[in-house]
C-alpha cells in the first residue's frame, strides 16, 4: 500500500520529531552498557548506527521535499477542465 505525499510528509515529521530522538538515547544507552572502546572504534559505532536509523524509513522521507505531486495532478485536471483559461 503505498502512502499518500501527506501522510509521508507528516510520518517523515512525527520520525524526526520523536522516534529520532529516543532513537539516539537508544543507541547511547546501549553503548554506554559496553566499556569505552578506542576513540576510532566508537566514532565509527556512532557512524553505522547513524546511518542505519534511515535505511528502512527510506520509503517515508522519497520525494517529501518536493513539491505534492497530487497538487500538480489537480492544477492540470483544473486547466484541462476549463478549456486552458486560467484566471479571470
């Protein structure tokens, strides 16, 4: 089921407002759990599991930055249904 530019754009916030925070205090936490690696080890930990967090929310944040494709379907059906006039 594929979701909607709306909902995609408010899922994409609701991710970035709440579930990456308390993704972060995760993932700090559990590291924390493990004595101190090296410097280099530990940045790359971070590094990975930065990246990680996007992989399978990749569908949600596609095309959110754009313009609502649906918006542009309505203009046209609009421009197609009145004969090209646009305005008054």
């Amino acid at each position: 089921m594929a979701l909607s530019y709306k909902t995609r754009r408010r899922l994409s916030l609701l991710v970035l407002a709440v579930g990456l925070p308390v993704y972060i205090g995760l993932a700090w936490y559990i590291v924390s759990l493990f004595d101190r690696p090296p410097v280099v080890v530990e940045l790359i930990v971070y590094a990975v599991l930065g990246i990680v967090w996007a992989i399978p929310l990749k569908a949600v944040f596609m095309g959110v930055g754009q313009a609502d494709p649906d918006a542009v379907a309505q203009d046209a059906e609009r421009a197609t249904r009145s004969g090209g006039k646009e305005g008054g």
